[in-house]
C-alpha cells in the first residue's frame, strides 16, 4: 500500500481504513450498506473524493484521479489520518470504558446497600 497513490474503492470500511492506515487517499464509489456514509465521511475530512454512485463512469473515476494527483491537500489530510491511526490505541480506550463502567456499578450498588452494608429493600 505504501506504493500507491490513490486507492479506488466501493467504501467498505476495511478497503478504507488500510489505505487511510497508509495515507493513501481515496476515490469512493459505493451506495450499498454503510458504504455511502463511509463515502462522505471520507471526502468530509479531506481524504478523498465520493463520486456518489456505486456505478461511476470511466470519465467519473479519471477526474477523481486527477483532482487527487493535482491536489495535495488530499494526500495531506490521509497522511494526518494514518498519523491518527497510528497514535490511536483502541484496546487502551475500550479498558478504560470497561473500568469506568465497572466503578460506576459498583459506586451504584455501594449507595444502594445503605450505611450498615445492608442491601435498601426498596432498591435492591
């Protein structure tokens, strides 16, 4: 992927996210399932083109390809992105959610149970 310039793809989020994980820009052509939000979201931060359609024209896919290899900002803003992505540490967020879950709970069933440490009949 680090060889490519431009990535066409029908928007699943998988395509996408590898070539954005590269700072790969994109061209979009998708409609189906969540492939049409991912589209705009891309073109949104600047990382690509939605062509609007799961069926571009020959002509449609060339502009998109020029306007990408003319314009640098879009290169720029899927370079940010892959830096993003790079810094972002998923399963560090998810454990921290998990554990503010998991206090709250029991911050919860603390107040519930009273000062003597007995469960409030009326809150279980």
């Amino acid at each position: 992927m680090p060889h490519v310039d431009v990535m066409i793809t029908n928007g699943g989020y998988g395509g996408v996210q590898y070539a954005l994980s590269h700072g790969v820009p994109l061209i979009v052509a998708g409609e189906t399932s969540d492939k049409a939000e991912i589209a705009a979201r891309v073109e949104f931060c600047g990382a690509g083109i939605d062509l609007g359609t799961a069926t571009p024209t020959v002509r449609a896919l060339r502009a998109g390809f020029d306007r990408i290899r003319d314009q640098d900002r879009y290169r720029t803003a899927a370079r940010r992105l892959a830096r993003e992505i790079r810094s972002a540490a998923p399963l560090d967020s998810i454990a921290a959610t998990l554990e503010r879950i998991v206090a709250a709970d029991a911050l919860n069933r603390s107040a519930r149970t009273g000062s003597a440490g007995a469960p409030d009949p009326l809150n279980g």
